[in-house]
C-alpha cells in the first residue's frame, strides 16, 4: 500500500539532489526511515525543512497522513532523527582514524555526552518527547530510544553509535527537533569537548551490551548520567548549563527557555482523561 508513495517521495527528493541511498521499514507499523547523501550542517538543515514538508505534502496525496511526532501511539516505537556526525577540514574528515574514530573526535563526543542532559530541551524540545524517551515497552520490547547517557559500538540501544572509523551516529533528537537547532549545539558541545578534552570513556560500552536490559540500581551504571524525566526538567537542566548559555547565546537561551516553560505550563492546565478516570471517585 505504502511503495508508491515512498517511490514518490525518493523519486521527489532525488530530483532536488538529495541522494537518497537507503529506505527501511522501521520498527513499527508505517514507520519508515529515509537515508541521503550528507552534506554541510547549513545545507542539511534546509534539506531537512524540506525533507519533513515534501513527505507530508506527498502523503496526502497519495491519502495518507504522515508524522513525525515523537510517540504518536503509545505501544508502538516513536519516530527520532538520527544524525551521523563527522568533523572535515577543507576535503579531510578530521574524524577518521584507522581503526575507530580519531582522538579528536572522542573529545568532540565527549562534549556531546557531556551535556546531553542540558541540551535535550533542545533535540527533544515537545512535552511527548519524553515519552519517546522514557515511555513504556512497545510491542516489539524496546523503544528504540535512549534513556541515558552512553555510546558503544554498532548498537542501536545506546544514546551514541559509532558503526564505523570516520563517524558517529547521535540518536536522541526526535522528529519535533528545529532542523537548525540541532547541528548548531552539536558543534557547540563538540567544540566545547575539544576545547575542554573531555574523555568520553566513562560512558563506554562494550558493542554487545544491551542498555535495554540493564535495570535501574545496576552497578553498571554508575558514573552513567540518565536523560531528563519531562520537558520541565530538561529545560531546567538547560537554564542551569552557564557553558550552553556562552555558547548559544544569552538572548537565545532566554527566548527558548521561555518558550519551552510556556509548553510546559500549557500542559499542566490540561486536565487528562487519565487524571479523571484514576481520580473522579477518590
């Protein structure tokens, strides 16, 4: 039901030079991923903006609808925005090495770590981010989302995945992040890595390690910062960061802080069918 859009949508995107290279079908029902040729950060922002109008437009008319909500359904796996990262200097990419990724890029990584718990008000900026991130099991068994601070080798069950010597692969933004927003505080906090060397050895995983069955107590994860529990606390994180606020910008910062507390409070005027269903007979 679903190729003739998906083959409109390749051919569309191809015809503004894209260079789409890959589709999957992903882990739940409807739910596709659409891989293509990268490109500076700028670039890759507008093909992004893009990139999200062309597939809706797209899929009405084949009458669909699509989304790229973070959890649009509850028992089924949300929808990210995977970015594989990698540093070039003029035509070198200063992140390859021989074996694994260069020393300069673990300290950029290392700075992506780092603050990931202050910057995900920025890569999951939606009250149903979090669910995404801290929901229940889906019906497959996992989110196929991070929930804390870790990176390993080609395994998706990490916030980080390095599946090769000359990138790494940062899965916690979602569907909702601001296409320029993303790439801009992952130079920040990587630059920052590189500025401060910071080691992003202490969140280090084997490649055979499932984060997924690692219960909360474990001594495995002691030193391992987890993700912000809800918008609130996520954009508290990010209002406390002085590095973040030097780096993005005072003005910026007090904007979207704003903003981010304003969903917040939109939110908890909200009175939920749950809140009335557990508590009409109390």
């Amino acid at each position: 039901r679903r190729y003739a859009l998906l083959a409109d949508i390749v051919k569309t995107l191809n015809a503004c030079g894209f260079g789409v290279y890959q589709t999957d079908h992903e882990d739940a029902n409807g739910q596709f991923e659409i891989n293509w040729h990268y490109q500076d950060c700028l670039t890759t922002a507008d093909q992004h903006v893009f990139f999200k109008w062309a597939v809706k437009t797209l899929s009405e008319r084949h009458g669909f609808r699509a989304t790229f909500m973070p959890r649009p359904f509850s028992n089924l796996s949300g929808n990210g925005c995977h970015i594989h990262c990698s540093l070039w200097a003029g035509d070198k990419n200063v992140f390859e090495a021989s074996d694994t990724i260069s020393d300069l890029a673990l300290q950029f990584l290392g700075g992506v770590l780092a603050k990931a718990p202050s910057y995900c008000a920025v890569t999951n900026p939606t009250v149903n981010s979090f669910k995404r991130l801290n929901g229940a099991a889906t019906a497959s068994g996992y989110t196929w989302s991070p929930n804390r601070v870790s990176w390993s080798g080609n395994n998706r069950s990490h916030m980080v995945r390095v599946p090769d010597n000359d990138r790494f692969e940062l899965r916690l933004a979602d569907g909702a992040v601001n296409p320029y927003l993303l790439p801009a505080v992952m130079l920040a906090c990587g630059f920052w890595g590189i500025d401060t060397k910071a080691n992003p050895h202490k969140c280090n995983f084997p490649a055979d390690v499932n984060m997924y069955e690692i219960p909360d107590g474990s001594p495995k994860l002691e030193g391992i910062a987890s993700l912000p529990r809800n918008l609130l606390d996520a954009t508290r994180a990010l209002e406390g960061d002085e590095h973040l606020t030097a780096l993005l910008g005072a003005d910026f910062m007090r904007a979207f802080v704003k903003l981010q507390k304003l969903e917040w409070t939109e939110f908890t005027a909200h009175l939920s069918s749950w809140e009335v269903s557990q508590t009409l007979d109390c």
